[in-house]
C-alpha cells in the first residue's frame, strides 16, 4: 500500500512557525463576558432589556428579539407518574 500525498504539503510544513501575525481586524462591539443566547426565554427578557437600555441596546440581536417578543418558553416537564393505561381503557370492563 502506497501513502498518498498532497502536493506541495508535508507534515514538517505544517508545524513550521507561522511567518506573519494574522489579524481579523474584527472587534467586537460588545464586551460582554457571558455567552449571549441565541434565543433568550421569555422569563429573562425583564433583566436583559435593563441590560440593553444601560448598554445602549448592545447586543442588537438579543435586545431586539426580547424587544419584540420572540423570545419562547420551555416546555413543561414530562409527568413522572404518567397513566400506564390508555386512554379507551375503562374500570367498568371489569
């Protein structure tokens, strides 16, 4: 069995020192610590929209979203003791 090789690439060059500094040259706007939701809850939009108002509605996203309600609500937690017996099911059979 033969190795295949890419042209040009050998392992050696890929850990060579990089030649330049890389930059993106991006800052972001916001200075935040936390990891900002994609989609807030409902039940946090309260706190974020004081949040938005003190930081001159930054993030734009997320002020925006709890803004206008499209924020959502988790759905409740399943019954630990569901009924074992369908629904059709009656005492009276027996």
């Amino acid at each position: 069995m033969s190795a295949s090789k890419l042209p040009g690439f050998t392992a050696d060059q890929s850990l060579a020192p990089a030649r330049g500094r890389y930059r993106t040259g991006y800052q972001s706007a916001s200075r935040s610590s936390g990891v900002v939701p994609a989609i807030p809850m409902c039940s946090n939009c309260d706190g974020i929209l004081d949040r938005c108002e003190r930081n001159g509605w930054r993030p734009r996203g997320l002020c925006n979203l709890c803004a206008v309600g499209a924020c959502y609500d988790p759905p409740p937690p399943p019954d630990p003791f569901p009924n074992p017996w369908p629904p059709w099911f009656s005492s009276s059979i027996f």
